[in-house]
C-alpha cells in the first residue's frame, strides 16, 4: 500500500464521515423494534455527520498562496498580501 500523504487523508476524510452518517441513518431506519425518539436522533445524527462532510468538502481558496524563489545566494518571497520581497543577503 502507497503511503498516505496530507492531501489523500484530506480528501478521504469528507468520504469517510459521509458514509458513517448514511450507516447511521440506514441502522435508524431499519432497525426493528426502536421507538421514533430513537429513529428520530439516529437521522438527525446522520445528517449531522453528512453535513459536516460537506464542510471539510468545501475547497479551500481562502488559504494563502505564497512563492519562494532563489536568485543566487538570496530568496525572494512573494505572498499574496505583499509585493514580492527584495532580495536580501544572509550571511
């Protein structure tokens, strides 16, 4: 099995409480001999796990971009708050 990198958890975990919330909603639904409090809690923690699903599905644009470039011995770093830095010398 390939390693598991940040980008494959995050994009798995969404698919993974979704499918917990419809196993939930589905035991609500067919379980023999439960009262409609039970089957009502049971669906609304279904839905509850399927919409916070939908959360973490949301793509993620409000996150910073930034850039770092190396011009010889000096970086430059360009953010999207900020006009690209001058070239500095660190010795």
């Amino acid at each position: 099995m390939k390693s598991l990198t940040p980008e494959t958890i995050r994009a798995m975990t969404p698919i993974f409480i979704a499918t917990l919330g419809a196993i939930i909603g589905i035991a609500a639904l067919f379980s023999p001999g439960i009262n409609e409090h039970k089957v009502s809690a049971g669906l609304s923690l279904a839905g509850t796990a399927i919409a916070g699903a939908a959360g973490l599905a949301q793509s993620s644009k409000n996150e910073p971009d930034f850039s770092v470039k190396q011009e010889g011995d000096s970086l430059q770093v360009k953010t999207p708050a900020s006009e690209p830095s001058e070239p500095s010398d660190r010795d």
